[in-house]
C-alpha cells in the first residue's frame, strides 16, 4: 500500500511583510526614543524594553518565514530552511502523528473591537511538544479540516472557543482560509 507525498506548506513572504514592516518600524521608533531619552532613565528603560521586545517578535516572524510545514497520512512536522545553523534547525524543528495528537486549540485574535477582522492560529499538541500554525501560511484550510480529523479520530475534547471557532468557519467543508478572516456569523 502507498502512501500519497506529504503536502508541503509554507508562510508566503508577502503575507508576512506586513508584520515585518510593523515590526521594523515599532523597534526603530522604540530604540530611538530610548536613545534619546537615555537608556537609565525610568523611561529610556520602558522604551528599551519595547525595543528588545519587538525585536524578539521580529526574529520569530523571521524564523516563520522560513519555516516548511509537512502534512502527511500519518503526521505534521515543522522544519525550519537549511539555511539557518544546525542548532537552531534542531530546536525548531518538531513533528506530532495524528494517532499522538494530544490537543488541538483554535484561537481568533480579533485586530477590531467589533471582531469583524482578525487572525485564526492553529495549536497541534503532543505532551509538552506543540506545533503553533497561523492563518496565513499557505493551503492553511487544508492543515486545519486534516487536523479536526485527527482531533475527532482520537476522541480528543475541544474546549468551546475551538468548538465555536471551528463551527463558524464551516472548516470541514473545505474552506480556505484568508488572512484578516472575520468569524463573526453572516446572515
């Protein structure tokens, strides 16, 4: 018996330079201002935190950018481009079977006070190991119905965020997701 090839998924770039160019222009206006009031004043100190902050941010959504996600019959895996060291490959790179699956989380981070817009993230769970997938990769409904399946083939219990999350975006038809997604129901 032959297994189909995995499907391969990956954040496209353009999906990213948004959060890119945000970020780049928080750190700058936070060092700046940290320099210029001085970084051991009380508030040199808050603006270099927000700096050092964002910048951790940055090289989470560099590192993001990079990374290739691998579906497959019997799992996912998180790989992160042979480009970067060989530690840090090591330290990224993650892989949950589905009959393993031990959590599944939905979240909506609502960017609007109305929730009209907004971004969906992805948690997959085995023990203390988790593989965090957000809405703009590529192909994301695709990750999301296998992982339901999964979820529901395993018995696992979902809490009512996921539950209401997953039933307003109908994930189980097949329906792609695009980034900035509204979840709130349509008439």
């Amino acid at each position: 018996m032959t297994h189909p090839s995995p499907s391969i998924h990956a954040y496209p770039r353009a999906a990213l330079r948004g959060e890119f160019g945000r970020g780049a222009f928080v750190f700058v206006c936070s060092a700046g201002l940290c320099l210029m009031v001085g970084p051991w004043t009380l508030a040199g100190a808050i603006f270099g935190t927000a700096a050092l902050l964002v910048a951790v941010y940055l090289i989470v959504v560099g590192l993001r950018s990079a990374t290739v996600l691998r579906v497959s019959e019997t799992g996912i895996s998180q790989q992160l481009s042979p480009a970067y060291p060989v530690w840090l490959q090591r330290i990224w790179a993650k892989q949950i079977s589905w009959d393993g699956l031990t959590g599944l989380t939905l979240h909506y981070y609502a960017t609007r006070r109305d929730q009209e817009e907004g971004w969906l993230e992805l948690t997959l769970r085995h023990g203390r190991s988790a593989i965090k997938i957000q809405d703009s990769l590529d192909r994301f409904g695709d990750v999301l119905t296998r992982s339901r399946q999964a979820a529901e083939a395993n018995g696992l219990p979902l809490n009512r965020a996921t539950q209401d999350n997953f039933a307003r975006l109908g994930a189980l038809r097949h329906v792609p997701v695009a980034r900035h997604t509204s979840l709130r129901e349509r008439p």
